[in-house]
C-alpha cells in the first residue's frame, strides 16, 4: 500500500516517555489487522478486472489525510486508469506502463477524517471533507490536506463526492476566459458530469449559455440556466451561424474547422479530455494542432489539464452553499457494484455525475 505511517498524531496519546518508534510500529500493526473493503485493479481491460476485495488500510503520508470514505463519485479518469487509455498516457507514474501503478480505483470522495499526517494542521479526525483521494472507491483512502476541503455543510455526502474532479474542471475551464455578462457561450457535452457545471457556472457569471447533449437532455440542461439547447443527434453545432465568445468542449474530437466555424473572431475553446478519440493518443494530436492553429489566428484553442486544489475547492464550496452549483446525481450504486457503475458511465450517458454509497 501506499504512504508512510505518520508519527504525531498518534505519538502524542500513546508514545510514552521513551518517544521511541518501536510504539509507532505496533499502532501501524494495529492498523494493518484492521483489513477494509475496496475495489481493486491488478491488469488494464474492462469492468471484469475490477474485484471487490477485503484488503488493508491506506496509512497517511506526513502531508495526507485519512479519509473514511462515505460516497465516492465516478467520472471519465477511471475508465481511462481503468483501461489504460489512451496509450500515451501510460508513461505517467499515475497509470504505471504495463499494469496499474495504483490498484485500487477512484479519485473524487467525501466522507470524515480519520487520522491525519504530522504536518497537516488543517484537518483533525471526524471532520466532514470532500476532494480527491487516490483509491476512493474503498471504505478508507489517502488525500493530501491541499487536495481537500471542509463539506459544504448543507450536501449529503453523495451530493460531495458528485463535485471535486468534475466541479473543479469546469470551474478551471471557465477561469481560462471568464464569460462576461451576455457573452455567448457554448457548452459541448452540457448534461455530463463536467458539463452540467460549466452550465451552472457560465449561467451565474451572466453569459447566455447554449448547451450540446444528446436526446433527453433538453430539459436538465435548460434547468441548469441554459437559455438554448442542441440535441447534436438532430442539428450540428454549426447550422445557427452563432458566433461563441467562449466554446467548452467536455465531449471531445468535433474538428477544429467546425469549432472554428461556431468561434467569434477573438473566441476561445477549452478542451476538456477527448472521448473516442482513439486509443493511442486520446484526441492530443488536436490539442497540439489547436495550440499551433492559435499561433495564425485570432481564436484561440487550449487543453485543459485540470489539477484539484483546495483554493478552488473552497470557491465551488461557496457556490454550492449559496444555491448558485447543484450536484446533478444521475443516479447512484452500492460500493460492490462499481463495476455497473463504470458499465454505465462507459455506455449509458448519464447525465450528471455517478456516485458510489460506502
């Protein structure tokens, strides 16, 4: 497993006057028999090499929070470690060349601290936080304090885990050019996990939102503040002749000349991931011809790699708290059927965010 035992927290109750390690030792043993429930990932492929398996606790680093995981959401970035998709992508040391690099699946979490690193002073256990944790689908993970936030006190813990990567995404996109008040603004994948909240966002900075999703999804995304919708099974993003001051593209691989074609002269699109868009390089041979298309031209195109942070996890905090960002929950699964989970993420277009109950 992952991390080092940490050596304050615990040392302060029961170290005694020799301060020697020896104790830390026994309460890290102690920990250890203490096995949990996760689910688990030993070779890339699909939903079957994913196993629920009774295995030991995750023991905090000195800058990591303990996190007795209560809901765990479910977004693109696990099929992708899931499958080890694109290709590419498998020479980060988060995806590991050959098998995972980490076993255990999940990134977004909220639930209550259970122990904390020597150098966090931020959190202390039973606190109720939210953010990105490595291995969330489990009954315990490990975050960095910078990766987590206190729970807006008014969401379930459901409602939480719905927010962290995907909130943060859109919040991260749209900080890329900040729609103004009735500026245009058009959202590629507006029922989705990142796009419902890129609505939501666009909408309560002022500009009038139009939002691409599928059949079904006219009416969440109008309830979202959408003031238009295109159902892309019926018209192309390009038949009103609108020119969008600024383009989100949550979908993924719609050509530059059709992006270009809905783009006002000084526009911006923001790619976020790139779906089916091949398995070698996942739609970044768009992102690199967008950025040298960038250098000719007055519109502008950018990737979006989004990292959590704790700053921007406390603006999407306040936003939820105040009414202006509602978790959209397609629907949620036991911690034993996340493979259906992903089945469904994979095939079934939910619209929102799927959420794991632990």
């Amino acid at each position: 497993m992952r991390g080092h035992w940490p050596t304050a927290p615990f040392a302060a109750t029961i170290q005694g006057s020799t301060g020697k390690p020896a104790v830390e030792v026994k309460v890290k043993a102690k920990l250890k028999e203490s096995p949990m429930k996760a689910i688990v990932q030993h070779a890339y492929g699909s939903t079957d090499t994913l196993e629920l398996r009774d295995i030991e606790r995750p023991v905090p680093r000195a800058d990591e929070v303990l996190v007795e995981v209560r809901a765990a959401g479910v977004d693109p970035s696990v099929w992708h470690l899931m499958t080890g998709r694109p290709y590419i992508a498998r020479l980060s040391p988060q995806l590991g060349l050959r098998r995972p690099a980490h076993t255990v699946r999940g990134w977004d979490a909220a639930g209550r601290v259970e122990a904390v690193g020597a150098e966090v002073t931020g959190f202390k256990p039973g606190d109720e936080v939210f953010g990105q944790c490595d291995g969330s689908f489990a009954e315990y993970a490990c975050g960095k304090a910078e990766q987590l936030a206190v729970k807006p006190a008014a969401l379930s813990f459901e409602q939480a885990a719905a927010l962290p990567v995907s909130a943060v995404t859109a919040l991260q996109g749209l900080d890329m050019s900040r729609p103004q008040q009735g500026q245009r603004v058009l959202v590629i994948g507006a029922s989705g996990g990142v796009g419902s909240y890129a609505v939501q966002l666009a909408a309560h900075y002022g500009a009038r939102v139009t939002g691409v999703c599928g059949p079904g999804g006219a009416e969440l995304v109008r309830s979202l503040g959408a003031a238009d919708v295109i159902d892309y099974t019926h018209e192309d993003i390009t038949a009103r002749g609108v020119g969008y001051d600024f383009v989100l593209d949550a979908a993924g691989n719609r050509s530059l000349s059709r992006l270009r074609r809905v783009l006002a002269p000084r526009g911006i699109v923001v790619f976020v991931g790139g779906e089916d868009a091949g398995p070698l390089l996942g739609g970044l041979d768009r992102w690199v011809r967008g950025l040298a298309l960038s250098v000719f031209v007055g519109q502008r195109f950018r990737p979006l790699m989004a990292v959590t942070r704790q700053q921007d996890l406390l603006r999407i905090k306040a936003l939820a708290e105040t009414g202006a960002l509602t978790p959209v929950i397609d629907r949620t699964y036991p911690l034993d059927e996340a493979p259906a989970a992903v089945r469904h993420l994979e095939t079934g277009h939910p619209r929102g965010k799927l959420v794991l109950t632990i």
